[in-house]
C-alpha cells in the first residue's frame, strides 16, 4: 500500500513481544504502518513505553492509568511528570471498566477524572477505555476540564447511535479495530459502514484483538493493514482511501505527530 499507515493504539512494552519487537516494528513498516502509538496502563508500563520511544523511531509514546490498575494509581504524580515531556503524545490508556470491575467504580472515575484534567492541562489528546461504561464516560467526557482537547475511544464495538453521541456531542474520535474483521459483529458493522469516516482512526490494540484470519494468534501493528481493507470493504471504497482518511485522522487525533514524522 502506497498511503502510510497509523496504528493509533499498541501495547508493545510486554513479554510477548521479547524476542522479536524489532522484527515486529520491522513487519509494521512493510505493511505501511510507519507509526505506532505504544499507550501505557500504569507506571511501569508507561516508562516502559518511553523507553521503547527511544529505540524505535516508529512507535509515539502515551501515558497513563487503565481501569483496572486504578485502584494503585496513587496519587499520579509521576503521571503529571512524564505528561511534562514532550515526546509524549498523548495521555492514556484511561477511562472505565465495568465488566470486570477490577478496580471499585468511584476509584475508576476518581482516577478518570485527575488524568482528563492533566491532559486538558497540557493540551493533550486522552485515549480512552469504555467497556460497558458509555454513559458514565459520556457524561465524563461532556464535562472534562479541555473540552477542545482531542479524544478517542479506542477498541469502539458499539451501535452506530452511541458513535453517533461519542462523535457529537463530545467530539471523540473512534478506534476501529480487529473486531472489525470478525463475522457476527453486526452492530459494528453497520456503525462501521455509517459513522463519518472524518471520526474514524485505525488501531490493533496489539497484543490482543487480533483480526481475521489471524485470529487466536498474537496481534501486532503490521495487521492494520488487514483492519484497513475490512473497513474499506465495509465502505464500499479502497483501502488506499480509507488508509489516507483515517491516518489525516489519526495526525489531527495526535498533533505531535507530524513532528515525529519530521524527526526520522
């Protein structure tokens, strides 16, 4: 594919990946994915996705606390701190988890809440988690500190009414992934086909979510190529079309990168 390529939402700093991330970036630029924005779920893993930053040309960091680690958050001082460099894209992964409940629900949007206010305060876009939550997260959304602050709800698999109020009335950005490619998605479908493509961002949320045919596998940033085509087919276009969409997308998504870009 000609038109380069954006995965908007990557876990790349765990074990699975080892043995062979350099290999995996590798594969990733071959498929067109020339960016990878690696998103952090705690402490740990957000310095380790600084790190990666550093190695890989590639890969545009985000920091920040998921649900289900809420409940050790602390009080995110150093979230504060890494928020501060300039490197970082984004804040996140953040947001809520109410089917598994790892973390207590008023604990979940206390540290839902303190991460949207930091973002807005540096002006950062905030990747957002929604599992079952989309009238809490909402309603948080409506109302968070920087509201001009972009956002994307990443791993989006609702019905095109709830995109619909996810685009319009908090100007979120939506992350369309492998569960795209899946056979009996049908609500996703239908969204997929009518949501504004000008809303629409391309992910793997690698390792995890992983498209068709490869499914039961491990997932990497080279398969947005697969959720690329999916997507077009869904549209009735071409996967050139939609690739140059939704990575113009991704760029207003993230404005740091296109300084990224002009780095390597």
């Amino acid at each position: 594919m000609s038109v380069e390529l954006v995965d908007t939402h990557a876990h790349l700093d765990g074990a699975e990946y080892a043995d062979d991330l350099a290999q995996v970036v590798d594969r990733a630029g071959e498929a067109g994915v020339r960016t990878i924005v690696c998103a952090g779920q705690d402490q740990s893993t957000s310095l380790a996705t600084m790190a990666l930053a550093e190695r890989f040309s590639a890969i545009a960091p985000a920091v920040g606390v998921h649900p289900h680690l809420a409940k050790d958050a602390g009080d995110l001082r150093w979230l504060e701190e890494l928020l501060a460099n300039p490197r970082v894209v984004a804040a996140g992964e953040m947001g809520l988890d109410y089917h598994y409940d790892f973390s207590p629900r008023d604990r979940q949007r206390e540290v839902f809440a303190r991460q949207l206010e930091l973002a807005g305060r540096r002006g950062l876009p905030s990747i957002v988690h929604c599992r079952e939550a989309y009238d809490d997260v909402i309603a948080m959304l409506r109302e968070r500190p920087s509201p001009r602050a972009p956002v994307v709800v990443h791993c989006f698999t609702a019905s095109y009414d709830v995109g619909v109020r996810l685009a319009e009335s908090c100007d979120a950005f939506l992350g369309i992934g492998g569960a795209v490619t899946f056979k009996k998605v049908i609500e996703l479908h239908d969204a997929a086909r009518r949501l504004p493509l000008d809303r629409l961002v391309l992910e793997t949320d690698c390792p995890y979510m992983t498209p068709a045919p490869h499914r039961g596998k491990r997932n990497e940033p080279a398969y947005v190529s697969l959720i690329c085509k999916a997507l077009a087919g869904l549209r009735a276009t071409t996967p050139e079309a939609i690739a140059q969409a939704t990575s113009e997308n991704a760029r207003r998504l993230f404005p740091r990168l296109a300084g990224s870009a002009q780095r390597r």
